[in-house]
C-alpha cells in the first residue's frame, strides 16, 4: 500500500500550524491566513535536506565533535570591512565571516541599493563577492550599479530563484560575501508551497545559514515587510540570523537610518545615518548638521541626544493651538505619544500650563525617532516656549528625564553631551541639578521642570498667567 502524502495548514503571518483549515488564527489574530503545505512526501521522506547534496556538511563520520572554547579560533579579528562606515558601526565593527544577516525596510528606502554599494567597496578590495537577485534582471542590476557604484564590474550578478541552482554556484565561487535581494522571491523543491510562503521561506533561510557557517561566506538576506513595519514571514526567520538591521525614514526626506533590532556580534544602540541623492546613498558623519533646523522661533528646543556611541543633536518642534474639541489632541511625531501625554499633564500640574484645552502637537526635526527619556525636557520646554509664545534662547542645548512629580532625574553620559553641545556652538547647556553637580563646568543645573522654564523663559512675561495669582505661575 503506497503511503500517503502528509499535509497540514501554515499561517501565513505567523507560521502556526493546524491539522485543519481555520479561518482565524489563534497565534496572532490574522484572517484567512491559513494555506496548505506538503509535510512529507510519499514514502515518508521529510521536506528538508542537506544545503547541497552531495557536499559536505560539517559532520564528520563518526558524528559532530565537541571543541573547547580555548581551541577555537576567535572570529573577532577575521571581520572585514564593508567600506561603507555608518554600516561598519551598525554591524558592530565590520562583516563577521560565516553570519547571516537580514535587512528589512519599506520598498524604495534603499536596501538593495545599500548593499549594492557594500558589494562594490568590498570587491575593490579584492574579495569575491556575488549578487542573487530574484526581483530584478542582470541588466536592471548593471543599470543601477552604474550609476551609485564605483567598479561595479567586479560584482557577479545572479538572476536566478531556484535554491538548488543557486547553491552550487555559490560553492563553487566561494564569496567572501553574499546578498540574496530577496529571500522572499527564492523556492527549492523541498518544499510545495509558493515562494514567499511560510514554510518556503523558513526553508531557505535554513539553508542559508547552514552554507553560511560551513563555508564561512558571510550572507545578506533582502526581507520584505509587512503593512506593521514588521518583516514578513514566519517569527522564526529573526531568531534564525545572527543580526537584523532596519532601515527606516521617510520617502518624501533624503535623510535615512540604520538600526539593528538585533546583534549577536555588537550593540543593538548604534545609528546609521545616511543621505540619499543622485549618486546613491552616502554617509552622514555629523548627524547634527542633518537634524538641526534655523531655530530661534518659539516652540522650538534642541535636545542632546545619544544612540550607541554616537552623540547628537536634534530640534524637537512644539505647537499649542485652542482646540474645539471635547478631548484636546496630542499628535507625536517621532516620539512616544503616550509620553507626551505625560508630559502634557505634568506641566499642567506642576509648571501649570492651561493645556487641558489645547491640542498639543510635537515632532523631532529630521524625521528622527527620538525614545529615550532623557529627552523629555527638551520636549516639555518646546511645548512651554510654545504655549507662551516665547522663543527659548538661541543657544541653548537640553536633556533630562522628568518624573510624574515634576522633578528632574539624571540621565547617562551627560558629560558626553555637554561636550557635544560645546562642541556644536551652543554657549548653554540645561541639565538636571545632579548632573551638573557632577559636571565641573559648562552646565546649568535645574532641580524641576518648573525650574527649568524659570531659566529659559525668565526673560518674558508669559501670556498664560498674567492673569493667574504669585503662587499659580513659573
């Protein structure tokens, strides 16, 4: 009696698996999401095989083999460059031979085109490198490496989908580095269901990465991403790779950043900052220059900002208007909304502020994403510059963490931003009181939020309480 095929249903989202069809997923809530897929073949045989048949594997005969740690080699001295800086930092210091990388990012931003650049810089260093594009021709590829890379003959170009005729290629090359634009165009036979698929994907990513480790050829992986944000397929692909970098910004700025959400040979706080422009896309080494606007109007604040090793500053930009609403709106730009809200109600206790009947609307200058606390006073002081109508002083740089009572908390390496304020111009720096103690110079201390608009804002008589009693004012 011949045996049967085994089949089961694979959330397209999430990956869950069920014996039946269901029409909503219990894993992550998505609707008709659910698609059948091929377990086993007749016969019994699984859908998973060995990245190339007939290739070694990395197992030896007798089994795998146990090693100290004290005789293995470290791979922290073998990383190489990709000559392209602000990825250099994002990745932890260069390119670890044998990882697996995923870049995801909305289309357009520049992820194949960032690559693109990678490839070329590592070529000019005599490295075999190869591209696998699924989505688009060799020539569509020569088009562009034309116009934003240096010697782009030196790049192999792969147009092909099938996993199977990939792979062999790639061994027999022997790359120092690999991208794969994108994991979501490419299929192998050990696996029924269609490209992009839960289990196609899942697939292929594991194949990759065992080629990866056994050859030491370092792999970019191009992921699409999902109406969220979020990297399509199943969750197993971002536990799967050794890093995940996003690249993020706006497409109707130039402006573009680097993050790694995760990384296991360096920090996940680092920022990549990159222009886009006609050439392609270039590093910014001074953030400040990209993120800093005229300034000098009320409802503007500079805050001093810190992401990784990299200091910067950034114009966080403040409107109070009457609304006619029964609920007052609080709209963020490139900050928590929930932590607006906050702030909103504690300078209306305790700096008291009428903004209970006032939309407030804040964005960080830039299209930056500014999430930590210590930016906090620098968006309270932008709100009360601009519910007063009063512009702070041109000059003046500001960070702290405020707490529900209204006092300010210290925050990390405030010497590294006071001097970066220093070292930008600015003849102020508006700190929290512990940290300027600790500070030998250069830094005005403020022990509340309260205090703080006192110092700032001193100069003015505010319009919102002419009308309010001695103990009711700043």
């Amino acid at each position: 009696m011949t045996a049967r095929a085994q089949t089961a249903y694979v959330c397209r989202e999430c990956g869950r698996r069920e014996a039946r069809w269901v029409g909503h997923c219990p894993a992550c809530g998505s609707w008709d999401s659910f698609a059948e897929e091929l377990v086993s073949e007749p016969g019994g045989r699984s859908g998973r095989s060995r990245f190339v048949q007939g290739e070694r594997t990395g197992v030896s005969a007798a089994g795998p083999l146990a090693l100290r740690l004290g005789d293995v080699a470290s791979s922290s001295l073998e990383r190489f460059t990709t000559g392209i800086d602000e990825l250099d930092l994002v990745l932890g210091g260069g390119v670890v031979p044998g990882s697996l990388v995923l870049v995801g990012g909305e289309p357009g931003i520049g992820k194949s085109t960032l690559l693109l650049q990678a490839l070329d810089r590592i070529a000019a260093c005599g490295r075999e490198v190869v591209l696998v594009c699924g989505e688009e021709s060799a020539a569509q590829v020569k088009m562009r490496a034309e116009r934003v890379c240096v010697a782009p003959d030196e790049i192999s170009v792969l147009a092909a989908t099938d996993l199977d005729e990939i792979l062999p290629v790639l061994v027999a090359r022997a790359p120092a580095a690999v991208v794969i634009d994108s994991i979501q165009t490419l299929s192998c036979d050990t696996s029924s269901a269609l490209p992009g698929s839960v289990s196609q994907v899942r697939e292929v990513a594991d194949r990759f990465l065992r080629f990866a480790k056994e050859t030491g050829t370092a792999v970019f992986l191009v992921g699409h991403v999902t109406k969220d944000g979020g990297i399509a397929g199943p969750r197993v692909l971002e536990h799967v790779v050794d890093a995940v970098l996003q690249f993020e910004g706006d497409a109707a700025r130039f402006t573009r950043f680097l993050r790694a959400s995760k990384n296991r040979f360096g920090s996940t706080d680092e920022l990549g900052v990159f222009e886009m422009d006609a050439s392609g896309l270039r590093g910014v080494d001074d953030p400040s220059r990209a993120f800093l606007g005229h300034g000098g109007a009320a409802g503007t604040a500079v805050h001093i900002a810190i992401e990784g090793s990299r200091c910067y500053l950034v114009e966080v930009e403040a409107l109070v208007s009457r609304s006619e609403l029964a609920t007052p709106r609080r709209v963020a730009v490139g900050f928590d909304r929930n932590r607006l809200t906050t702030l909103v109600a504690v300078l209306e206790r305790h700096a008291k502020l009428p903004l209970s009947t006032a939309d407030v609307f804040v964005s960080i200058a830039g299209g930056i994403r500014v999430d930590e606390p210590a930016a906090d006073l620098s968006v309270a002081l932008a709100i009360a510059s601009a519910e007063r109508g009063v512009a702070l002083p041109p000059r003046a740089a500001i960070f702290g963490e405020i707490s529900l009572t209204g006092q300010l908390r210290s925050c990390s390496q405030s010497a590294r931003r006071v001097t970066e304020a220093a070292r930008a111009g600015f003849d102020i720096a508006l700190v929290p009181a512990a940290d300027a103690r600790a500070l030998s110079s250069g830094a005005t201390g403020a022990r509340s939020v309260r205090e703080a608009i006192t110092i700032l804002l001193s100069t003015s008589t505010p319009r919102s309480t002419e009308a309010t009693s001695d103990d009711g004012g700043v």
